[in-house]
C-alpha cells in the first residue's frame, strides 16, 4: 500500500499550492481545508507515513512562510525581487522596500497593495490559532512514533532542513529549529532507539556546523551545545559508548570549519561542557581531547590558549577522577 499511501499524501500536498507552481493568490478555502486535513493525517497515522513525510514537511515549510505573509517581513526575504541599485526593487514603489509581505511560488515584488491585501486575505487563515497548534503539534507528538517511523520523519525533516538552508543569501532555519525541538522531545527514549535518530541528526549538525554562512553555523553549534548539556546530564551506563557519539559533531566540526570564529565557539563550548558536566562524562572523553588535540594545530593564538587552559584544568582537576582514569584507560587517549 506504500505507493497508494505516497499518491494520497503528494495529491493531498499539491492541493494546498504551498509546493505547487500555482501562485498563492489562488489559494481558496478548499486548499485551506486540505492543509488542515494534511496536518491531520500527519499527526493521526504518522507510524504508516514513511516516506511520505517528505511531501508533509515540505508543505509545513512553505506553510511557514505563508504564515509570514500576514505579518510581513523585510524585503530581502521575498522571493523573486529583484534589486536595482537606483530604483531599489524594480516593479515596486520607491519607498515600499522597507517593509513587504513575503511570497510564495509564483509570487514576486510587483504586485500592488491592493493585490498583497488580496494575498493577505487569501492566506490569514493559515495563521490562524488551530492551524499553528495543529502544527506545533506534530512535532511535540513525535515522542508517539515507533522506532522507525520516528527514524523517517527524522531524516527526512534534516531532508527538508537541507533545502531550506540551500540559499546562499537568505537561509530559513524553520526546520533546524524544529530538529533541535524534536531532539529534546525524544532523548528519553531507550537508548537504541535514540541512537538510531542521533546518528541522521549528528551527520545533519556535521553538514550544517560546516555551513559557509558564519550565522547558520553559530546556531548549529550553540544548539549542539543546549542539547549536548542536556544529554550528559543524564550520564553513561559502563559499557555504553553513547557520548562518543553524541559529541562526534563537535570534532567534525573542528577539523573540516575553517572560520576562527566558529573554532573558537566550538572550544568554548567543548570548556563549559568539561567544567559543568565533567562529573557525568565518560567515553565522551575521547571527543573532548580530540577537539584540543585540533585546536593545539591552529593558527589563532587564542584558540590554542583557550585549549591549553581547558586541557591543563582538566588534568589538574580530574585526573584524580576515578571515572577520567577510568574513561581515558577504557578509550585508549
């Protein structure tokens, strides 16, 4: 029934004209109707969704930014305008740049102000109430997924994540700030189960933390940083290698970004981690000296200070650790 199941799904998904090459302005009560009945479906019977959840976080994506029209954002996020250095964007007003609705589709920066109420009209009942709790819903309801319909749904939000990201000039992270939700969301899950989601949110955090744009790496490491905290508050059963893995993004990060400031950030994170949770870290000792051992090779000064200092208060500090000895012994640092 798979291929029933994604035919439902993608009609369901080119109805709502939030994917579909149709401009928004045609967007009626009928297309309102199967966004809700989209979102429905996708918190109902997300165990069966499979790779359908592709098509429903797409359209919650666009949904997103159709719920951004009805209050109206700065030009630079519009998509289709275009800039001319004397006329400020062609096809609009002078003086109308400053603060413009955003569009979808087929929508571009030449429609009139009569035409962008008509749009507003068009679209406010997506930024009703019911519609964002609905929504929000489905995230805070993925606790509720097996253990592989949460692996789907997953993969293929880091799927759409991706796509949002793709823009050099304006990135969304609409979808990396829903990922780090749904991470806090399910990390009391049995741990193999929160492996399973870990490993495709990890590689997600490899690709982003190495983002050439500086702002989308800085909130992929300060986030890897809030749920890293969150995670060795919980501690390591002997035996388990679960921090190891947990903390893998951080030495990714560190040797494949280049930037002085996001290596920077990285070894100040890694620093906080040791001096509030130090008590609770076990096989991710071997990530932690990984991530100096890189840093005692960089060019900036500060950078290998800072690793210095952490790595000589960590020796004075916790070799005397039981739990250190027995972590550095058990990982052959």
């Amino acid at each position: 029934m798979q291929l029933e199941r994604d035919a439902y799904v993608q009609a369901l998904a080119r109805f709502t004209l939030l994917t579909a090459s149709s401009s928004i302005t045609e967007m009626k009560q009928k297309n309102i109707d199967t966004i809700k009945t989209l979102i429905t479906v996708a918190h109902t019977d997300g165990n069966y969704l499979g790779n359908s959840w592709h098509e429903i976080l797409r359209c919650i994506s666009q949904l997103e930014l159709a719920q951004l029209i009805g209050t109206g954002v700065k030009t630079r996020y519009i998509s289709g305008v275009v800039r001319d250095k004397e006329a400020g964007i062609k096809g609009l007003p002078s003086g109308t740049e400053e603060f413009m609705p955003l569009g979808l589709g087929n929508l571009v920066g030449s429609q009139d102000k009569r035409q962008m109420a008509h749009i507003q009209e068009s679209v406010g009942e997506t930024s009703s109430q019911s519609v964002v709790v609905a929504v929000d819903r489905i995230f805070t309801g993925s606790t509720r997924l097996d253990g592989n319909a949460i692996v789907d749904f997953v993969r293929w939000l880091c799927a759409v994540s991706m796509d949002e990201l793709a823009s050099a000039h304006q990135p969304r992270m609409f979808s990396l700030q829903k990922i780090v939700e749904i991470s806090y969301y399910n990390m009391n899950r049995i741990r193999l189960q929160w492996s399973r989601i870990w490993q495709v949110i990890g590689d997600h955090f490899n690709k982003v933390g190495c983002n050439p744009n500086e702002d989308v790496a800085i909130f992929a490491v300060d986030s890897l940083r809030q749920l890293s905290m969150k995670f060795l508050e919980k501690g390591e059963l002997a035996n388990f290698r679960f921090q190891k893995d947990f903390l893998r993004p951080f030495e990714h990060i560190m040797k494949k970004n280049r930037s002085p400031t996001i290596r920077d950030m990285v070894i100040r994170c890694v620093a906080q981690m040791v001096n509030s949770q130090a008590a609770n870290i076990r096989s991710g000792w071997k990530n932690i000296f990984s991530v100096f051992h890189q840093a005692a090779s960089d060019h900036d000064e500060t950078i290998v200070e800072l690793a210095f200092q952490t790595t000589g208060h960590i020796v004075s500090e916790y070799t005397c650790s039981s739990l250190l000895r027995a972590a550095i012994l058990a990982q052959g640092i």
